[in-house]
C-alpha cells in the first residue's frame, strides 16, 4: 500500500511542475506575440530559448508522469 500511495504523490509533484511550465510557456508565447516588434534582438533571443527549454521540460515530465500512470496500473 505505500508503494501506491508514493506513486500518487510522485504524480501529483508532476503535476504541479507540469501546470508551472506549462504556465510559463504560454505567457512567454503570447509576450513574444505581443512584443517581437519592440523589443530587442537579446531579449528576444532569450525568451525564445526559455520557451523552448520549457517545451522540453514539459514532454519530459508529460512522459515521466504516464510511467508513474502506468507503474500504479501494474500494482
């Protein structure tokens, strides 16, 4: 029974970090949206690798999250 119960709260951390990068992504999208035409070339350069970094993070703990899905079905 505490292996279940470790399980559920490893998925819940995820999800928190995965609501948090999720979060971030979409605010950096609609502030480079709003903001490519003013603001400068470093910036923007910057938010875009902070946007990609967060993509991957979130196909990371996505995928992660769906192993700790399945390991509770094997239980």
């Amino acid at each position: 029974m505490a292996e279940i119960d470790k399980i559920k709260e490893e998925i819940g951390w995820l999800k928190i970090i995965f609501g948090i990068l999720t979060a971030v992504d979409l605010s950096l999208v609609g502030w480079l949206a709003q903001n490519y035409k003013t603001s400068s070339i470093v910036i923007l350069i910057f938010a875009l690798i902070i946007v990609m970094f967060s993509t991957v993070g979130i196909v990371y703990v996505n995928k992660k999250a769906y192993k700790k899905i399945d390991e509770l079905e094997d239980l």
